[in-house]
C-alpha cells in the first residue's frame, strides 16, 4: 500500500515543471487578452485551449484512530454491615434465702420443790450471825418502818410517802426558782421566732 502511495505521488522535477508551465501559461494567455484587446474581435478565431487541471493534491494520511478510553474500575462493594452484638441475657435474681426458722426454746427444767428444801434445812439447826438482842431490836425497827408506810402516825401526813414529799419540796423549789425563768425565757423565744418563719 505505501509503496502504491509513493508511486503515485509526484516528484520534486514533476512539480516544478507543472509550476513552469502554470507561469507560461498565464503569461501567454495575458499577451494574448491584450493583443485580443488591441485588435477587432475575430469570431473566426479559434478559442484558446482550457486551462491544464492541476494535479490533484495527494490524499492525507488517514489520521490514525483514536484509543478508547479505559473502561472505569468499578466502585469498590461497600463493606458489610456487620451485625449487632447480642445484648447479654441478664441473669435471673436468686431468689431471697428464707429466714432460718428459730429453733423451738427448750423445754424448762422442772423447779425442785422448794419445800423439799425447807424442809432439808429445817432439819439441822442454823446458826445466827448476830447476837439474839441485835436481832430483836432490828426486827422490831423493821415493824415499826412497816407499820408506818400503812397507818402512819401522829397524824395522816405522817406516812413514808409525806416524808419524803416534804423533804422533796424545798429542794425542788429551789431548783425551779434557779431554772424556772431561763426555761421560759427559751420557750418565748422559740415560739416568736416560729411565728416569724411562717410569716
């Protein structure tokens, strides 16, 4: 194929001489429009001869193709969504451990019978600690204690229970008119600020 193309191209001296004989040409046919110019116009005389073609211009080189553009890579496949982890199952609450049940009391022992007793003391004889007029005068001082505490005596006031009343109250009259006004005072003092609060 190219050795067809070179073929038909035309060489450096064939162009030049069609370059030449253009100019001749042209120069001819102009002395010859200004001889027709100067002389009568003769119908008789011949046309002059067309023009020569040019050579045709050789065809360009057909421009090669152009490469296809490379295909795009695919996208990338999106990652897998990986699953949620199971929340843990939440164990079940043991149940409370009953009270231990309190251990039933003991059965109590039988009293010995204290009569039994008296009886095995009454057996021997006890001897006394103190002098037998010692215990005499003592006992009766314990009777007349008891006989006060029930009956009294020179009067109804004159019982233990009086006694002591009456021992009792100057030292706790003493004691309030020491105490008493203080006390109050406290009392006053929180109840008006009570009172303000609310207000």
């Amino acid at each position: 194929m190219s050795a067809d193309a070179s073929e038909d191209e035309p060489t450096m001296e064939e162009i030049l001489a069609s370059i030449r004989r253009i100019i001749s040409d042209e120069s001819e046919e102009e002395g010859e429009l200004e001889a027709a110019e100067d002389e009568p116009l003769d119908e008789s005389a011949p046309e002059p001869d067309p023009e020569p073609e040019p050579d045709p211009e050789p065809e360009p080189d057909p421009e090669p193709e152009p490469e296809p553009d490379p295909e795009p890579e695919p996208d990338p496949e999106p990652e897998p969504t990986p699953e949620p982890t199971p929340e843990p199952t939440p164990e079940p609450t043991p149940e409370p451990t009953p009270a231990p049940t309190a251990a039933p009391m003991p059965a109590p022992e039988p009293e010995e019978d204290v009569l039994e007793l008296t009886e095995f003391a009454s057996d021997g004889e006890i001897e006394s600690i103190v002098s037998p007029d010692v215990e005499s005068t003592a006992g009766e001082s314990f009777a007349h204690l008891t006989h006060l505490m029930v009956q009294g005596y020179g009067g109804a006031e004159n019982t233990l229970d009086a006694l002591v009343r009456a021992m009792l109250k100057p030292m706790l009259q003493a004691w309030l008119d020491e105490h008493l006004p203080s006390i109050v005072q406290d009392a006053v003092e929180r109840e008006v600020a009570r009172i303000a609060r609310r207000q």
